[in-house]
C-alpha cells in the first residue's frame, strides 16, 4: 500500500511538473526575433490618411510570408509616468524565427509594397528589434 501511494505520489508530481513546464512555455512570445516598430503620422487627425495608413499596414499584414506572430496597436491609456512614451500613433510588432527570415522579410514584396504605400503618410518611423535570450 505504502508503494502505490509513494508511485501514485510521482505521477501526480510528474504530470503537475509538465502542467506547469507547459504553462511556462505558452507564455512565451513564439519567434526568436521581435520586430517592433512605432509610426508617427503625419496627420493623425486626417481620417482619410489615418484609413489609408491602416489599409496599408492591414495588406502588410495579410500578405507577409515570414512573420510568425503580429500585433497592431495604438497607444494605451495607461498611468502617466516618466518612463512611458505614447507620442506614437501606431505600433507595429512581428515576430521572427531566425534572422534570415527576418532580413529576407525586408525585401519581400508585401513589405516594400507597403513602405510604398505609406511612407507619405508618416513623418517618422522607429524601429526596434530585439532577440530572445534564455533568462
């Protein structure tokens, strides 16, 4: 009896261990590489460009080969402090999984399509890519 509780006991430890090892994981943001880019519009308050520039980024989107995973979003009302920056107008982030994909993403024609597109409707443009470590 002692030892059908003690292999009981493992199992479940087992099975709650790869529970959690998955829930971990999940959490995670899938690709290697985070493209994240923030667009400052030349107009903001134009409707007529602020509906081009999100046709345009919206086709991008659709028509990119090489992102794993996307996000397109306007800035947060979130608390007012010092560090936080919402002078943006929209944020662009793709993932990556390897640099090659993401080198040959800036030549794909979706991507050049777009910055065709659009370049005219923004004034300035900020990039930041980062890679992912194990921490």
């Amino acid at each position: 009896m002692k030892f059908q509780l003690t292999y009981i006991f493992l199992i479940l430890s087992f099975i709650s261990s790869c529970n959690n090892n998955s829930e971990n994981k999940s959490k995670e943001i899938e690709g290697k590489i985070v493209h994240s880019v923030y667009f400052w519009l030349n107009d903001p308050e134009n409707e007529s460009d602020v509906k081009a520039f999100e046709k345009a980024i919206k086709k991008l989107m659709k028509n990119t080969q090489f992102a794993n995973q996307m996000h397109l979003g306007k800035p947060a009302a979130t608390e007012k402090r010092e560090v936080i920056d919402n002078s943006y107008d929209y944020c662009l982030i793709f993932t990556f999984n390897t640099y090659k994909d993401q080198r040959i993403y800036q030549d794909e024609p979706a991507h050049l399509i777009f910055i065709g597109e659009a370049k005219h409707l923004w004034k300035k443009v900020l990039v930041y890519d980062s890679l992912q470590e194990a921490i």
